[in-house]
C-alpha cells in the first residue's frame, strides 16, 4: 500500500474526512515498522517536531516510551471526537506480546492537512 507522507486534505467545509486521517495515522505505523525515522516525524505535529533535535530522537523516543505503537500488530480505526481546532482518532492496537491497546491520537489541522499532535495509550482488556 502506498501512503502519501506529510498532511492530509479536508472537505471544503472543514471538516475532518475519516479516511485522511487514518492515512496519516497508518503512514506513520508503516513508517515506524520500516524504522524510518525520518518518514514517522513527518506526520508530527510541528509543536512535537520542536521538542526533539532529530527525527533519530523522536524514533528514539518512541521505542521506549510507546513500544505498542512502535511495533503494533494489528490496527483498528474506531470512532473520531471532533473538538475545536483537533479530532480525537481512536485506534485501537494489538501489541507483539498479544496485548490490546486503545490509543487515543490527537490529530491536528496543518497545511490544510492533518499531522499528530500527541497519542494517550490505555490497556484493553479483551480483544479488538
């Protein structure tokens, strides 16, 4: 599958497209299951983007902090809270170890596209 890197367009009225989203969201897996840092840091938001020296320390970052993220399974797009100026995207992630996760995205407007602005993990009980 080949995935557009950087932001994703809205409709024309502003609102988000569900499937611009997910794209973003699945590039940026994909990316991290090649270890292409560089690629993975593109869809960060630029507020992200300001804390980290390179995209090796935000790759970094990632494999230590959100291994479940890093090295998901199996990913499951759920329901997206619109809110004013960012949509909460859930997805929900099976890790190596079999271990279900809910992963709340925040997804931000840039360029008239969407980049992640940050993601919350919680452990599910069951399966997705």
């Amino acid at each position: 599958m080949v995935l557009a890197s950087g932001p994703v367009a809205v409709r024309a009225d502003g609102a988000p497209e569900q499937d611009s989203l997910e794209r973003v969201i699945r590039a940026q897996l994909q990316a991290f299951s090649r270890d292409d840092d560089e690629e993975a840091f593109s869809f960060a938001s630029p507020a992200i983007q300001r804390g980290f020296s390179s995209p090796r320390a935000f790759g970094d970052m990632v494999r230590e902090r959100y291994p479940e993220v890093y090295n998901a399974t199996t990913v499951r797009f759920r329901e997206q809270v619109p809110h004013p100026g960012f949509v909460v995207q859930r997805v929900q992630l099976r890790d190596p170890n079999g271990l279900y996760w809910d992963a709340y995205y925040r997804m931000e407007r840039r360029d008239g596209g969407w980049c992640i602005g940050g993601v919350v993990l919680e452990r599910v009980a069951g399966g997705i």
